[in-house]
C-alpha cells in the first residue's frame, strides 16, 4: 500500500472511516514509520486549534496533513538546522499505541505512533494485576516481542501495554495503557 492520504489520515484520527478502512489504514500504520510520524504531526496540530469543532475538524486535518506533506518534502536547510543556535525548547506528545489493541489472533509485535525529538522509546507489556511481563527498549516505532512471551500469554486474559518516550535527557513522555486480548484458535473470524 502507498503513503497514506491527508483524507485517509483526517478520516484515521477522525474514526469516521469504515470498520474495513479503519483495519486498513491501521495496517498500514504498524509497517510505515513514515506515516505514524506524519499521523503524530498532524494530532499534534489538530490538539493546538482550540475550540475546533468537529465539523470543521475534517478538513483541517486534510490540510495540516497536506501541509506536513509539503514539509517534509521541502528539501534545503530550515533556520532550525543553523549551527549558530540551540534548537527551541519544545514541549512533547505522548506516543499513541496503534497495535494490538482489543483481540488480536497472537502478539508478534507492539506499534506505536514515533514522537518528535525522541531518540529511544521503552515498551512495557502489563498483566491484569500490573506486574511486568516484558520490557525492552529501542529506537524504532515498533518491537517484536519474543516468542516465549507470546507463548506464555493465556488467551482467557486480558493484557495491558504501554510506551515511553525518551524526549531529552533524563525526560519521557508516556503513552496511555492499551488493553488487548489474545483471541482463542478460531475465535477471531
């Protein structure tokens, strides 16, 4: 599947899509870095338009996402990148889980959407009491969790996951629990 479309990405952070569409596009989100980090630019514009109305929020969304587009297509240096002055202080957005997320066949990975500036991010799989399952850290926007960990899941439970990015030193930024659930043989048709 290409890029993603502004449309397709308003329509995403929307939920107006189809249960299909919706599948499809989150899909496409766990394989391409480049689209989460455009998904993650485009919700942090739409968060700082106050009082946008959800009407009027579609195309907005269309536009911010045109408009990441356009900017990360621009090639050149910015007045950012001048050696002659520190970078602006800026404040971070949590990550946002994508996968897995409700009931899924089995966990081969977690995917989260990548936030500006982070340089390493760590995952944390959760039973229901809260005690750590598995942890790790990385670099990319998703981590394949090994398969003594996926074995070890019960599909009669429920699971919780979360990630943390690192935004400067000493500093993280931290998505919300996602609960997921793995889906017993045959039950997810």
């Amino acid at each position: 599947m290409p890029h993603l479309e502004p449309e397709q990405i308003a329509a995403f952070l929307e939920r107006t899509l189809s249960a299909p569409a919706h599948a499809q596009v989150e899909g496409h989100l766990v394989e391409c870095r480049d689209c989460r980090t455009e998904m993650l630019e485009v919700e942090h514009i739409i968060r700082t338009v106050p009082g946008a109305r959800r009407w009027a929020a579609v195309p907005l969304l269309a536009a911010a996402a045109a408009a990441v587009v356009l900017v990360v297509a621009l090639p050149g240096r910015r007045a950012a990148d001048s050696p002659h002055r520190e970078p602006a202080v800026q404040s971070s957005l949590a990550p946002t889980t994508v996968a897995p997320n409700g009931s899924v066949p089995r966990l081969e990975r977690l995917t989260w959407t990548g936030v500006m500036g982070a340089d390493r991010y760590r995952v944390a799989l959760f039973d229901t009491a809260g005690q750590v399952l598995w942890e790790t850290t990385v670099s990319d926007t998703t981590a394949s969790v090994p398969a003594t960990v996926s074995a070890s899941l019960d599909a009669s439970g429920s699971y919780f996951w979360s990630v943390r990015a690192r935004v400067g030193w000493d500093r993280w930024t931290e998505s919300g629990l996602t609960e997921f659930r793995v889906a017993e043989p045959g039950a997810m048709r």
